[in-house]
C-alpha cells in the first residue's frame, strides 16, 4: 500500500465526522424554513372569527371549523419571537394573542396579515384559534369555538380565491368538528417540539385534517338552535311521560270506576314510551329546527306511531310491543346507517357536539335498545331470544356501529339476565349467576379486542390505554359513579328513573291485584318488564352518565307494565 493510500485511510476518522456535522447542518438549515404560527383570538364566536377578512383567507388556503373541548386545548406562551428556533430539531414557533376588545376584529385581522408576511419562515402552519367564550357565547350555551389552520408557502397564504376548506380530524370523524387536544397533536404532528418537555406523554388528540367543503356555519345554526330548545322539549317530553304514568297508576287503582276510553288513553300513553324516545332523536333530521317543527313532529311522530300498531291489538294485546319494539330497532339501525348524524341535534340527552362522544349511540337512548329487543324477544324462543339480545349489545358496542362500550356492556348484560330467567329452573340461582357474569365478561371482551385492532382510535381504545389493572378499572368504575352523582346534584329529576327501578321490580316480583292478570297470562312478559328493569340497574352503574342511561329503561319496563295491563282491563270490560 502507497504512503498516500495510507493517509488517506489516515484522514476518514477525521473527515467522517466533519461530513455529518455538515449533513446536520444541511438538514438544519432546510428545517429553518417552516415555521408554525399560532394566533389566539379570545372571546370571539366561530361566526365572528370568521368575519376577519385575513381568517377567511387562511380558511380558503386550509380550512375552517368548530372546536369542542376547547378547555382542553394546550398553547404555548405567548411572545415567543418569530422565527427563534425551538431547537434545531423543530420548526421556529410563535405564538401571539390578540385581544379584539383592545384591537376590533379589523385591527386584529390586520395583526394576522402583519405576523404572517413579516414571517421569517418561509412555509409556514399556521393555526387561529379562541382560548375562551365571549359573553355572549356563554349566555348562548355555545360552547363551540371557531378554528381556522392553513399550511403553505408564507407569501401564498392570504392570496387565495378558492372556496373555503372545513377541517376534521380522527377524534370526532365529524366534517368540520375536531377537539382542543387536536391542536397539540397537530402541532407535533407538524413536527413542534415546543409544547413538549421530555418525557412528557404524547398528545391525546389527533392531528387535524383539512377536507373540501364550506366551513361549518349551518352545522353551528342547528347546534345553537338545539341548545336553545333541548331543555324546554325535554322537559315538556318527562312532564307527558309523568302524567302518563302516574295517571296509569291512579287507573289502575281506580279499578271499574274509570271510563273504559280513559284506560285505553292512558294504556297507549304508558306504551309509547320508546316511540316518544325514537321521535326526539329523529327530530334531529328535520330541516329547521324551531318551536313550530320540532313540537308537531314530536307529538305527531309519537301518537300515530303508537296507534300505528293498534290493529295488532285485535289479534292479541302482546303483539303491540313487539310490533313497536320491531320498529324503534329498525330506525335505529337506519340511524347507524346515517353516521348518527340524528344524535348532532337532538331533543334528549346533550348533543354529541358537546364533547362526549362525537360518534356512536347516546347513552341516554341505551334504554330504548334495551327495552324494545325484550319487548320482542318475549314472543320468541329463548335461545332466539338471547341471540337477538346479542346482536344489538354487538350493534351498540362494536366501533363504526354504535361504538359505546358502556352499553354494549350493559346489553351483553341484558343477554345473560334474559337466559338465566327465563331458564331459570333448569339453571338455579348460582348457575343463573354464572351464566350472566359468563356472558357478559365474554361479550366485553369481544367488543374490547374489536376497538383494540380496529384501524381508527375510539374512545373505547382510549379507555382501554388509561385503565392499568384492577385497581385502574375500580378508579374508573368510581368515576363514573361520580359523574351520575353529579348529574343528579344538577337535575334532582333524574333521581326519578334511580329510585323508580327497585319499586318497579318490586311491583313485578310481588304484583298487587290490579297487575297479576296481565303478569299471569303470559309469563314470557313477566320476564321481559322484569330483565328490563334489572338492565335498568346494569345500564346505572355501567355509564358515567348512568341515569340517563337508566332512564328509558325503566320508562319502557313501567310503560310496558302499565300500558298492557290497562289494555288488557279494557278488553275484559268490553268482552263482559
């Protein structure tokens, strides 16, 4: 080998470390050009924001759209000089805010044009956003911000004449809807560092994505209108179910001296319970949503959907339940098939845009599901029964379905109560009781294994990744306790279904006379009101919101008893 190979295998040791510094010097320097900007507006609407002629510019570069969750929405502190490198593995970040009560949303449009184009990034994300309500948002029960966020060349960005964009993102799979816990998964998405100290966990939220499509202001009007008028129907809705049911009672008690018109009137009204439940979801579909279209199409809805299954009752009164129960599962299969777009704006329970679950059947309609497959299920065979029981829990806890994990629980639940009872003299007591914890603890894993692998992460995934152990599932299961708890201290009515369940089962289990004949002549129907309301009590303590969830079906386990009852006393006093 010549001296001069020599040195040069010499030299490598010190050249190759002189050629990597330079190469990270490269990458360095490429990594200065992107920047990310983010400008927080506070005390502005979304239809404000979007009024800023330099917002609608960004929106037509990206996309425009509605923030839920917004307390939860991380943003670095203001003041960070633009274009200061975070480290030299990140792009330079800023943010600024922007008062518009100092500046106006003229002056504050003119401050994002500034912060923009005197950038000394050249490609820029950049991200409008509001940290807190206005005060008229807030008598509004608005509870949505407004997000704007565009990403390109810094000179491109507020010259655009394209349609505005809309955003998503994979934690609402909603079209103009993400989370506050997006924004930081965006940003470190993006590739900042800055909101990150190490070792801290990564973002819970995900990154957002701009679509086609106009920004969501219709989606916003029907929110508002739904905030403004969810109350007053709701309790309008409990207030009829009331004197239905305490007017069922009276009846009942009543006896003979009661017109035979009046206890039909209240039999059908204690039947309509899940047709009741059915109308204000799908009052959500309507195309205004006002006091004049909602009201009718509520009252409407319910009254003739009920009657609707009359001429069953010639053939026999039990066959009324099922056709009803038929029906509700039918509409909500068509509801899943819809992207439970009904469950954005209804008359029940909160809207999915109030940042609970954004996805999936409300909990406050479990009940329904419960009660309509028993009211079926009781003319069936029993292992008929149980796999319709099963198919629903699968409907209401499998993701892309009905993705609630409390009440696919509470249905699997339902499937091995409904089995244990109706077999129960083959099984006894301590195999009945093996049978239910059997199915359920089955049916749970099933749903649990179908979000772990499913491609998109559920709230159900996100549960399974913050419980660690048994002592993690307690800590939960308290939680959720609690959170009913709170509900209850906010609406004392909601102890109406919580303390109704164990008087009702009573009533099922040591019937007064006024019951027994209808309890007596079908023993199948005994069952199904009993298992209702025992799903009832499953339904409480596996939902956080777990009156809600009770709710409907201790409505349909007391309707069901009532209604059937009252009709069948009608037809004896005809037939005499």
């Amino acid at each position: 080998m010549t001296h001069a190979r020599r040195g040069a295998l010499l030299l490598i040791p010190l050249v190759v470390p002189v050629l990597a510094r330079a190469t990270a010097w490269a990458q360095d320097a490429d990594q200065g050009t992107h920047g990310i900007l983010t400008i927080d507006v506070p005390g502005v609407s979304f239809e404000e924001l979007m009024s800023i002629p330099e917002v609608v510019s960004l929106a037509r570069n990206g996309g425009a759209g509605l923030m839920a969750n917004a307390e939860n929405m991380v943003l670095p502190s203001p003041g960070v000089p633009a274009g200061t490198p975070v480290s030299a593995d990140v792009p330079s970040e800023i943010h600024v805010r922007l008062d518009p009560d100092e500046l106006g949303l003229d002056g504050v449009g003119k401050e994002i044009g500034e912060l923009i184009e005197t950038h000394s990034n050249e490609e820029l994300l950049v991200l409008v956003v509001s940290s807190r309500p206005s005060d008229e948002m807030v008598a509004a029960n608005d509870e949505l911000r407004g997000i704007a966020m565009a990403v390109g060349e810094r000179d491109e960005l507020l010259g655009a004449d394209d349609p505005e964009g809309s955003l998503t993102s994979d934690s609402t799979r909603r079209d103009g809807v993400v989370v506050g816990e997006d924004v930081q998964a965006t940003i470190s998405d993006y590739g900042g560092g800055g909101l990150l100290v190490a070792g801290d966990p990564p973002p819970l939220g995900s990154p957002i994505e701009i679509i086609e499509g106009p920004p969501p202001f219709e989606l916003h009007e029907r929110y508002l209108a739904q905030r403004q008028m969810y109350v007053p129907v709701g309790t309008a809705a409990a207030i009829y179910l009331a004197i239905a049911g305490l007017g069922a009672i009276a009846v009942l008690a009543l006896g003979d001296r009661v017109p035979n018109g009046v206890r039909r009137v209240f039999g059908w009204a204690s039947l309509s319970v899940p047709v009741l439940a059915t109308a204000l979801l799908a009052a959500g579909h309507l195309p205004e949503l006002t006091y004049a279209t909602v009201v009718p199409f509520v009252a409407l809805v319910t009254v003739f959907g009920t009657l609707a299954f009359a001429p069953l009752e010639r053939t026999d009164v039990l066959l009324v339940p099922v056709g009803i129960g038929i029906a509700v599962l039918a509409f909500f299969a068509f509801e899943a098939v819809l992207e439970w777009s009904g469950a954005l704006t209804p008359f029940v329970g909160g809207s999915q845009l109030d940042g609970g679950r954004f996805y999936g059947l409300p909990n406050v309609f479990l009940g329904v599901l419960i009660g309509s497959s028993l009211w079926i299920a009781h003319r069936l065979s029993t292992a008929a029964g149980v796999a319709l029981l099963v198919a629903v829990a699968l409907f209401a806890g499998l993701p892309y379905l009905g993705s609630d994990f409390g009440g696919g629980f509470s249905l699997f639940a339902t499937a091995g109560i409904w089995l244990a009872v109706r077999e129960r003299h083959r099984l006894g007591v301590w195999k009945g009781i093996g049978v239910v914890v059997g199915v359920t603890l089955l049916g749970t894993a099933v749903i649990l294994i179908a979000h772990a692998i499913a491609p998109l992460e559920t709230h159900v995934t996100q549960f399974e990744e913050g419980v660690s152990g048994l002592g993690g599932v307690v800590e939960r299961f308290v939680d959720r306790l609690q959170v009913g708890f709170d509900l209850i201290a906010r609406n004392p009515f909601a102890l109406v279904p919580v303390l109704g369940l164990p008087v009702a089962i009573a009533a099922v289990l040591w019937p007064p006379a006024q019951l027994r004949p209808s309890l007596e002549r079908s023993p199948a129907w005994r069952d199904a009101i009993l298992v209702c309301l025992l799903a009832g009590v499953v339904a409480y303590l596996a939902n956080d919101t777990g009156p809600a969830a009770a709710g409907f079906a201790f409505g349909m386990g007391l309707g069901g008893l009532l209604g059937v009852s009252l009709l069948l006393g009608a037809e004896k006093m005809v037939n005499r």
